[in-house]
C-alpha cells in the first residue's frame, strides 16, 4: 500500500474552498506552539546539566539536522506516487 506525502494528505481534511486557510492555519499555529516550547526546553536541558553546558542543545542541533538530510535523501513521494490531489 502506497502512501500519501504529508501534505497532501492534511490538505486533502479541509473543503477545496477552505484548503489554503485550512492548511496554513493549522501548520502556523503547531509552528507556534513548537518554537514557543523549544527555547523552553533548550532552558530545561541547560539548566539540569550539572556544570550549566550547553552539549545536549547541540547533540539535539546535531541529530536533527542529521534526520533532516537522511529524510531529504530517502524522499520518494515525488518519484514513485501515483497519489493525485
């Protein structure tokens, strides 16, 4: 079974009339909520080290710029969908 991209998936859950506002309503507000919460828990991480470093922040940095390039790489939602929105 083939799956769809995200996107078209999330845009495919609001009426062709509405889509736009839709989507971009609901990826601005997770938007939001995520990068209000990640100084947040940068804080969090700081704070709790035991000689107030600043290594876990990057190890987080670091693994997700790794996925970032592993998920870019092995990407095929373009490729080999048959998936029409």
């Amino acid at each position: 079974m083939m799956f769809a991209p995200q996107g078209s998936f999330l845009s495919r859950q609001f009426p062709t009339q509405t889509r736009s506002s839709g989507f971009g309503t609901g990826r601005e507000i997770g938007t939001a909520i995520a990068g209000g919460l990640a100084p947040l828990g940068g804080l969090a991480l700081v704070a709790n080290s035991a000689t107030h470093s600043t290594d876990g922040v990057g190890l987080i940095l670091l693994i997700s710029g790794v996925l970032v390039v592993v998920f870019a790489f092995f990407d095929q939602g373009r490729k080999h969908s048959s998936f029409k929105n």
